[in-house]
C-alpha cells in the first residue's frame, strides 16, 4: 500500500503519541511537525528524528503537500484546522472534541463529504478491546440500564497547565464527558432525550464563564440514566476517581482497575484508559433471595497500553484511507456525542434541565 504522507499539528500530549505512532509503523512518513512553542522541538529529540519543523500550519500545508493531517491542538482551532486540510486535499484525523460548537462540527463533517476525504475522529476507547468487551458485556443486564462513570483529576504540575490551557475553551464535562457520552449511547441503543448538570468553579485559574468541577445526567428514551462525573485541578479529591461501572435488571458489569485506581493516578493519561478486569453480577435468586450466581471475573488478557491504543487508532486511519471505508456512522456520532455534552455544559450555566 501507497506511504501516507502526515503532517502532525499541535505536539503535546496526544499530538506526541500519534506522532510516536506514525514513526514507528509501516505506511506512514512524517513530513512535518506543527507547533507554536518549544514542544516540536522535544518531540522531534524524543524520536530521535529530524522531521521539519513549523510555526506556522498554514506554511507547513503550503510546503508539504501532505496527504493526512492529524490535529491534536486545542478544539478552537479544529474547525479551521480540519477545513485548510480538506481544501489542501488531505484526510484528517483529529483530536476530540471535534469542534468547539454543534454548527463548527457539522461544517467540518459536511467539507469531509464534500472534498470525498476521510474523517477519523480521536474517540480512543472505540480501538480498545477492553472497553468493547465492557460494552458488549452490559448490553445483556436488561433495560433500563444504570450507568455510573467519573474521571476525576487532581492534576498539578505539567497536568494543571494543560487542564487550565483547556478551560480557556471549555469545561471538563464537553473535553473528557464526549468520551463517556458516547460509550453510553452504543451501551444504550436508544435515543437521548434530556439532560441535566451541575457544575462548581473552584479556583480563580478558572474564566469566570467556566467550571473545574462537573455532572452531567443523561436520560434516554428507554428509562436508561447515566452520570458521568469530572473535575480538574489540585484540590480534586483522590477517592473514587476512577468508576466506570453499569447494571440493569439482570446484574450489572464493572471496571475494576487496581493500578489505574491507585494513589496518584488520577492525573495520569496512562492510566485513565487501563481496564484490568472485569466484575460480572448476575442478580438471579432462589427462594431464600439468595445468590445463584458467582460473581464472575474477565481477566483481560489484550490490554493494550496508552501508547499501542494511540497506534491501533492510526492503523484504523490507515485502513480508512487505503480500503476507503465509509465513516458516516461514526462522523454521526463524533456530532451526537458533542451535542449532547454542550446541551449538558448549557444546563449547568442556566441551572436547568435541557430536552435534546
């Protein structure tokens, strides 16, 4: 198969892992690094490379001609980011959010279809075999499911500059509530119908506009709720931080990740996507209303680190471009996902329930 030629825009966190992933598999080759400060410099040591470095994204398209562009900057950028790509001729792929509004989004789904380009938005837990066993596994607990998820953060350090960095933009329910929104939805099968919220604004490192501290509560058109929880900063408490856990009529399936749960985690990337293994309840009783059942435990044997999660998601790109796979789906559901979060964002600054 033909070599894609990428250029990686933004190269911190996320933006550093593709780019490890490019590196390193068959089939793509470098052919620049974007970024405004120092971190392309880093980067491009961290890899032992030489790749061209740029300032500027618009120069950097105009001088590599790339094929696919992944951007991984923050979201207020993503819509004109992804729209120069497609114009310029090139696939993207692009961190989530995939856009700052509902209205940016579409746009940059609609100049997808329009310049035939393919669209790979970063929703990493849909390349991890854990979470899909997970999902699979709480679609037989019956309806209505409960779903119960958090990603507190007690970030500092390097960690509170991004989360602040962040908060420039939006609120910790709308960065990381897409991620759990959307797994949900492929949980539940059915259709959101309202929302509710609740948010705090703990420090002044905050926008007085914006919150470090949220809730959000989904209600689905089947009788299934589901909260997802997140809070970013240095006073976030370190208990309880990490529960991702659903039941149903039937029982109920958890994560259990000891190491990702363990003190000091909270603000690792590493971590918030490790699994471990998987509890399975089944509520079945006899005459004494006591248990038929053991509980059963889903050792993951395919748990895929940070890193390779990064490199399955970029062999995905790569197949979409090379096998020309149709992505309407899940271009769809990066919008869905993203609705539903800002519906959540707008209950919690009108203190009122949202009908989607």
């Amino acid at each position: 198969m033909k070599v894609i030629k990428i250029l990686v825009v933004g190269c911190g966190n996320m933006g550093a892992s593709h780019a490890k992933a490019y590196h390193d598999l068959d089939g793509f080759e470098i052919v620049g690094l974007v970024a405004r400060g120092g971190s392309k410099y880093k980067l491009n040591q961290e890899l032992g490379a030489a790749y061209p470095l740029f300032d500027s994204y618009e120069e950097a398209l105009l001088q590599t001609s790339p094929e696919a562009v992944c951007i991984a900057t923050y979201p207020d950028t993503h819509r004109d980011y992804a729209i120069k790509a497609f114009e310029s001729g090139a696939h993207v792929f692009i961190e989530k959010p995939l856009a700052e509004d509902v209205a940016s989004a579409q746009e940059v789904v609609d100049a997808a279809v329009r310049y035939n380009k393919k669209l790979v938005v970063g929703y990493i837990l849909r390349y991890h075999p854990s979470w899909m066993k997970f999902i699979e596994l709480s679609k037989t607990m019956g309806k209505p499911l409960v779903m119960r998820m958090n990603l507190n953060q007690q970030s500092h350090g390097y960690m509170w500059d991004v989360h602040r960095n962040l908060m420039s933009n939006l609120s910790p329910i709308v960065d990381c509530g897409v991620h759990y929104i959307d797994v949900m939805c492929q949980m539940v099968g059915a259709k959101p119908v309202r929302v509710s919220a609740i948010g705090a604004r703990l420090t002044a490192d905050v926008p007085d506009w914006n919150y470090n501290y949220g809730q959000l509560q989904l209600h689905f058109e089947d009788g299934s709720v589901g909260w997802y929880e997140a809070g970013w900063g240095p006073m976030v408490s370190q208990n309880a931080f990490f529960v991702k856990d659903v039941f149903g009529p039937k029982g109920s399936v958890s994560i259990v990740a000891d190491k990702a749960g363990n003190e000091g985690k909270s603000d690792s990337v590493a971590a918030h996507t490790q699994t471990e293994s998987l509890r399975v309840h089944y509520a079945d009783l006899d005459m004494n209303n006591e248990f038929i059942k053991q509980d059963e435990w889903v050792d993951l044997s395919d748990e895929p680190d940070h890193q390779e999660l990064c490199n399955r998601e970029q062999r995905f790109f790569q197949e979409a471009i090379w096998n020309d796979l149709d992505l309407s789906t899940s271009m769809a559901d990066a919008i869905n996902s993203l609705h539903i979060a800002l519906a959540c964002d707008e209950a919690v600054k009108t203190k009122k329930m949202i009908v989607l």
